[in-house]
C-alpha cells in the first residue's frame, strides 16, 4: 500500500538513494582495494610452478656432477700420494 503523504514518500525516496549511494561506495572501495593489492603483489618477484621446478631440477644436477667431481678429485689425489 503505498501512502499519499509527500514527506513519508520523500524520505522513502532519500533512504532508498542513501542505500544505492553506500552499495556504490562499498563496491568502488572493494575495486580499489583489489587493485592496491594487484599493484603491491606485483611488485614482488614471485616465480611460477615450472620456473621453480626447473631450477630445482639445475640445483640437483648440479649436486649430482659436484659429487661425481669430488670423487674423481680424491682418486686422482690418492694416485699422486702414492707416487
């Protein structure tokens, strides 16, 4: 039922653009914040899943052939020991 009384009528009209008014302000100030957070994660140097795993693979190749080349140093040093 809808009243005829100006002054209820004119406060319904002024709550229901105070209420657009604040879902407009609570969805810029979400969007702004998103892209604070996008320009501060941005800056940081994060790396992908593949890059990580690939240099994880270099590390433990690299492990592998420091061994194999200690091993060969101490085998040719025990050679000069015993000449």
């Amino acid at each position: 039922m809808q009243s005829e009384n100006p002054l209820i009528a004119d406060f319904v009209k002024m709550a229901n653009a105070a209420a657009g008014t604040f879902a407009g302000m609570t969805r810029e100030a979400r969007e702004g914040a998103r892209e604070r957070m996008k320009e501060a994660l941005g800056g940081l140097d994060f790396v992908s899943r593949e890059e990580f795993d690939a240099v994880k693979d270099m590390a433990a190749k690299a492990r592998e052939q420091a061994e194999a080349l200690e091993t060969r140093v101490a085998l040719l040093e025990a050679k000069l020991a015993t000449k």
